[in-house]
C-alpha cells in the first residue's frame, strides 16, 4: 500500500506539469541514484489501472514487474506505474519520452515509433503473424534477434515479449470477415501506418486515433467498425457499442501487434549490475505469464462479447488467405521504402505457423 501511495502522490505532481504545458525534466531516472544506491523508475502504459492484480493483462504484467523488482532488490529499487496515459497523454510519444530520458519503462506497441524508427513496422505487418503460436516462435528466430538489435540500436531494450492478438467490431449487423464484407464508404480505425495502408487499399476510409477514443467515436458514428487488440476492447467496453465482433479464436487475424514491456537503455546503463541482473531476470520470468495471458484473453472476450448480445465469429482460413493477398502492395512498400526492409520480411515469413 506504500507503494502505492508514493506512486498517487507523484502522478498528481506530474499531471500538472502536463496540464501546464511543462515539459519533464531531469535524466530517465525518476530518482536517484542515491549514495545507497536507491533508484526510482518511471514506467508509462495506456491502458486502466490493473486493480488487486486483476484487469488488462498489460497493466497486470507492469505491476508485477514493479513488484517483483522492488522485492529481489529489498527495496532498492522502486518502480511507479503510471497507467491509463496519466503520466504522458499521447500513448505514442512514450518511446520519445524515453530516448529523451523523462520515461525509463512502457509496456509499449513498437510500431508506435515506426515514425522515427520505420523498421518497427515489421511488428505490425498486416497478415504477417496469424496466430499465438507463431508470434510466440518470433523471440527464438531471426527475425527476433534483429528486432531487438534494431531496439536497443535505437535506445530501448526489450525485456519481455508481449503480443496481442487483433479483432474487429462493427456498430452494425453485418460482421467483417473478409475485404468482400468492407461496406462501401465505410469508416475504421487501426493502428499501424502498414496496416492502415492494407485497409485503405480494400476500400475503408480511416480515422486516427488511440483505443481510448474508439468508444466515443463509435457512439458518436464517426467511426463504423474499430481494429484493436482483444484486449482493449474489453478494458474500453466497446462490447456496449458494436454488434458484431470479429474473434482471433479460430486461429486467424490479420492484426498482430507487438507490445513489449521495454526500458531505455540509458535508464539501464544507471543501474549497477546487480540491478541490471534483476530487471532482466525479472522480465524473463514475466515472458510465460505475457504469452499466456494474451491467449486467455481472447477466449475471455469472446465470451464477454457473447455474453453481452454481441454477435460473435471467427475468420475462416479463405477469409486470412484474401487479407494476405490484400496485404502484398503494403509488404512490398515497405521493402521498397524501408533500409532492409526486404530482408526483415523475409526473416519475418520464415518464422514457424506452428
């Protein structure tokens, strides 16, 4: 509950500096080192406050980071969770926040930075990863060994996998399946400059915005469908706003998007070594938990989507196959405009379905 309390007391100080227009300052470390070697990290996510360990399996997985961390280093180091965009409020500027050492720690989906780092798009290539078992297969192959060299290249260190699975919801009858179910003018969000690009290709018109904001733009009609992972559209309730619900439990989607739990590496470099040890060993202890919650959580919503009236379906292998085809021009674009580009697809397809 101390923990707790200090992080409530530093949110409110760090919301006025945002509310004032007030940059933050000062290196990634929220505090210290101290001469004891004391240290106070900052770790920023989007999503509502994980409560009792209950709640979005991302916010769970932030809080048990910060626990486990404070605990194998008696206390020496400390980790505050700010969720919900309490500490930055645009959720895509948490990677520039942390190369500009005012953030150490986000559970953070990489494509958000494809704008400064273009190779991110690899993790969020429409049609690429289809399913749980073959986005878990990406951490042991090639193309996981590069992503992370591009990561910590460009000042942040992936210490734990984090994947989710993407679903669509349509505030009328008719569900999408396939690019033949895109009613004519219609309007969606998404995330991902690659994914977006598929989506356009295949007739949508599209809307920019964070998962928190979907709800009230589908309540309003300026969106008709919304493409986010399972997960948020159970933390934003957006069962009370569509009809129809596009589940990836059936083993299809189109939209798999990589969210690691990462930290700066400059952040790191201020730790000692044993501090560094632990915050390692603890992200890789957190890896099992990351893959599992993930796949429990899509059947969880289905079921709440289900349960609430909402007309649930799954995407036949026919149906990934026509988004795969409808994916080509967006794969090819980013090997034509991306350094390496090429060679990053290639190593991404040859990751294992199974």
């Amino acid at each position: 509950m101390a923990r707790q309390q200090r992080t409530t007391t530093r949110l409110t100080s760090a919301g006025a500096l945002l509310a004032s227009g007030a940059l933050l300052s000062g290196c990634g470390l929220a505090s210290g080192p101290t001469a004891d070697g004391e240290v106070t990290l900052r770790l920023s996510h989007q999503w509502p406050a994980a409560e009792d360990g209950e709640g979005d399996f991302r916010a769970v997985l932030a809080e048990r980071f910060a626990e486990e961390v404070e605990s194998r280093t008696d206390g020496d180091v400390t980790v505050e969770i700010h969720p919900n965009n309490s500490l930055i409020e645009d959720p895509t500027e948490q990677y520039t926040a942390i190369r500009e050492q005012t953030l150490d720690l986000s559970v953070y989906p990489l494509d958000y930075a494809a704008g400064d780092v273009p190779q991110f798009s690899i993790t969020l290539m429409p049609a690429m990863v289809r399913s749980h078992a073959q986005a878990q297969n990406w951490a042991e192959s090639e193309i996981g060994d590069r992503v992370s060299r591009i990561a910590e290249d460009n000042g942040v260190r992936i210490l734990t996998w984090v994947w989710n699975a993407g679903a669509i919801g349509t505030a009328g009858p008719d569900p999408i399946l396939s690019p033949d179910d895109v009613p004519p003018g219609s309007v969606t969000r998404a995330a991902g400059p690659r994914v977006e690009e598929m989506l356009e290709g295949v007739g949508f018109g599209l809307s920019s915005m964070p998962s928190s904001d979907i709800y009230n733009a589908l309540q309003t009609g300026t969106l008709d469908s919304a493409i986010t992972s399972t997960s948020s559209f159970s933390s934003y309730r957006l069962y009370e706003q569509v009809d129809t619900f596009t589940s990836p439990t059936g083993g299809n989607t189109f939209w798999f998007m990589f969210e690691p739990l990462i930290m700066g590496t400059e952040s790191c470099d201020r730790l000692t070594e044993e501090q560094q040890r632990i915050v390692d060993e603890v992200g890789a202890d957190l890896q099992e938990f990351a893959y599992t919650a993930s796949e429990e959580d899509d059947q969880r919503v289905h079921e709440e989507f289900a349960a609430n009236g909402v007309e649930v379906v799954q995407m036949s292998d026919a149906d990934f196959e026509k988004w795969r085809e409808a994916s080509q021009p967006a794969w090819e674009g980013f090997a034509d405009d991306v350094e390496g580009g090429q060679e990053l697809l290639e190593l991404a397809q040859d990751v294992p379905a199974e």
